[in-house]
C-alpha cells in the first residue's frame, strides 16, 4: 500500500507507525511547537503545527488519504475535531482514520473483563473527555460516512519508556494495591494494530489494544529490575505513596480488557504477547545496538 498519511500529534506511537509504513508513503506530521528533535530523528520530512490557536489550514489537507489522531481533549473538547473536523470529512480520496482513545473509557470494573460491547463508563474528567472525544468522532462516521476506527489503548511501553529508564534513573516505585491490575501494549505491537486496520479498514470500529495478560505495576517493576540485575524497590502502600493527581487516578480503575477482537478481526499476532516478553525484547534489541 501507499498513501499519504496525516498525523495530528507526531509523537512516540505515531513515530513508530511512520517508520513501519516504508518509504510508499507521505508523511506528514503536526506538533505543538513545531518541530522539535524526537520528530525531526524520526526522519519525516514535512512538519506542521497544531493547537487551539493555530488549526491547519485547508491546504495542509491535499492529497491526504489516511489521518492518525493522537491529541488528547483537553477541557473545552477535542481540538481536533473542533478545528479541522469538517476538513477531514471533507476530503474526497479518506480511506481511513484512527483516533486513539484510552481503556480509560471503560470505567472501574472492579477487577472484571470489558470488551468492545461494554459500556462506556469512565470515572474521571479525562476519561469522560475521551468518550465524549469518540461519539464525536464516530459521529462522523453515521452522519457523514467519514472512515473512522477507534483504538482504545492500554499503556504504552517500548524502547525508551519503560521501567528499565526508571530504574536506572533510580527513580523507580512499587506501588502497592493489593488485587489492582493494569493492562499494556508495546509500541511495536500497536503499530500493527494500526497497520492491519489500515490494511483492513472497517469504518464505525472500535478495537481494545492491549496484551494478553494485565499485570500490577508492582509486578513488572520487580521483573524489569530482575533482568538488570538489580533489586526490587521496595513496595510502597498507595495509601502513603508520594504520587501526582494524575498518576493516582490511574490507580481508580481495575479491570482486564480483553484483546480478542484485534486478533480475530484483525488477524494480529502479538510479537510481545505479556510483559516479560515485551521487557525482554527491549532489552535484547538494546544489546544489539551496542554490538553495532
């Protein structure tokens, strides 16, 4: 395949797609500030930037085939689609759009599985955003038959975020809550999510991205430090743990998300199907580049 795809938030996730499209493809890619050194390293050609204050102008939009939204709400809605939204669904040759979303939309289960039929029931301000985020979105797609996929994303983790740049930072913490599970998606991992869908589209589709197995932070801490040979943190109740507004609230919601559709539809293998095939992966790949 090849197109020209458009990227409204170039960052980590939208980087490792470009790479993995190949050299068939255009891309362009927006930021807030205009370019900065991770994008400019990442070897796309054509910047632009993106904010509230500064939409895309109509002629950013020639030529583009496929879009990736990974901006995030912010309070007053989703920027994107406020500014641009009607751009996009104008364009004449769209074959697909994916915004990604978050598992945060889902809401607390207490520990319970959620797949793409489940309710939408998010507990807190960004999550509320987020789903509100993807009516809007998936709104296009019923009222204007605008292509529109949806992925709701675990944490991301890869070469260059991952508990190993904590640990060797010594900054890292086990946080102790006893029964509290996190599900996770290595970025090699989503990136061929979004290629299948791209080479697959269905529009109106929503799919979980995550691995197979949700884990305790706690848990992949301690294997992270295993494989560098160092010792575990040590556990720190949630109670008493020093932590920001934001990273507490991703301690509200426990649920296993269920990734069978991406590999029933989609036809998707994970390459690292749990975190200790995805550390050990990060780790061997970093090996090699030290051999080269």
């Amino acid at each position: 395949m090849s197109g020209h795809l458009l990227c409204f938030g170039l960052g980590y996730s939208a980087q490792v797609l470009a790479r993995r499209l190949g050299s068939g493809w255009r891309i362009t890619g927006t930021s807030r500030g205009g370019p900065d050194a991770s994008t400019i390293a990442s070897g796309i050609a054509r910047h632009l930037r993106f904010d509230r204050d500064h939409p895309l102008k109509p002629a950013a939009f020639a030529g583009v085939t496929h879009v990736l939204i990974s901006v995030p709400p912010d309070e007053p809605g989703d920027p994107v689609f406020e500014w641009n939204g009607d751009d996009i669904a104008a364009l004449p040759g769209l074959a697909w759009l994916g915004y990604l979303s978050t598992t945060g939309v889902y809401g607390d289960r207490d520990g319970g599985w959620v797949d793409e039929n489940s309710e939408l029931r998010p507990n807190g301000a960004r999550g509320r955003r987020r789903a509100a985020a993807e009516t809007a979105w998936l709104g296009l797609w019923r009222a204007r038959g605008v292509p529109v996929h949806v992925f709701r994303l675990a944490g991301i983790y890869g070469p260059g975020r991952s508990p190993f740049d904590a640990l060797r930072a010594g900054t890292a913490r086990r946080i102790d809550k006893p029964g509290h599970l996190f599900s996770r998606i290595h970025v090699d991992d989503l990136a061929s999510v979004l290629l299948a869908s791209i080479t697959k589209p269905r529009p109106g589709a929503a799919y979980n991205v995550c691995d197979d197995e949700p884990a305790s932070s706690a848990d992949v801490v301690a294997y992270a430090a295993r494989l560098l040979g160092m010792p575990a943190p040590p556990l720190v109740p949630l109670e008493s743990a020093e932590l920001s507004p934001m990273a507490r609230s991703f301690y509200a919601d426990n649920k296993r998300v269920s990734n069978a559709l991406i590999k029933r539809e989609l036809g998707v293998r994970l390459l690292y199907p749990n975190y200790r095939a995805g550390l050990t992966g990060i780790l061997t790949a970093e090996a090699s580049r030290t051999r080269a």
